[in-house]
C-alpha cells in the first residue's frame, strides 16, 4: 500500500481558473454575509426607537431581516425584556463567516 504523501503526489491539482471561481464565489458570499451582518445590526438598533418602528427603511430591513431572525426566538430565553436571539443570530453569522473565509485562505493556497 503506498504512504499517504506518495498518494497525496499522485492526485490531479485542480485547474487554476476553477480555484479562481471557487475564490471568487467564496468571496462574494463572505462578502454579502458581512452586508447582511451590517443590516441586522442596523435593524436590531431601530428596534429600540419606537418612532422608526412606521419608517419604510425599518419595513425594509424588517423584510429582510425577520425570517432569520425567527429562527432564533424561542432558543434563548428573554433576560428582563431583553431578547438575546439575536445575538445568537449574529454570532452563527459570524462564526459561517469566519469558516468560509478559513476555506477561502486554503483554497488560496492549494
């Protein structure tokens, strides 16, 4: 049986313009993550002006941002009034984020 770094000298290296494609995408996507991040912070901080609450951005965002967010409640519980799930959301984010970019620096250096 031939050792791990004989089998690992005979694999294929993928071709150069498909990590190209695989960096780039993977770009794009840590990218709109960040964007993403952005807006649920934004609107988790309008949450707490009740005066934004009638304001078409807030709708927007609330748009947006909701059906993630719905994910979450219920997971945490509410800690006087405060509701943490979305910090949870965020941190899953954060932690996707950081994971997709940990591959993009491997496929980088593939």
């Amino acid at each position: 049986m031939p050792s791990r770094s004989l089998w690992f000298a005979q694999q294929q290296r993928p071709h150069p313009a498909a990590m190209m494609i695989i960096e780039s995408l993977l770009g794009v996507v840590i990218q709109l993550i960040g964007l993403y991040q952005l807006v649920l912070v934004v609107y988790i901080l309008s949450s707490w002006f009740p005066q934004l609450r009638s304001s078409q951005l807030v709708g927007l965002l609330g748009q947006l941002c909701e059906p993630y967010l719905i994910l979450f409640r219920g997971l945490v519980p509410l800690l006087g009034g405060l509701d943490l799930s979305a910090l949870l959301a965020l941190m899953l984010l954060s932690l996707v984020r950081s994971l997709l970019v940990q591959i993009q620096v491997s496929v980088v250096a593939f």
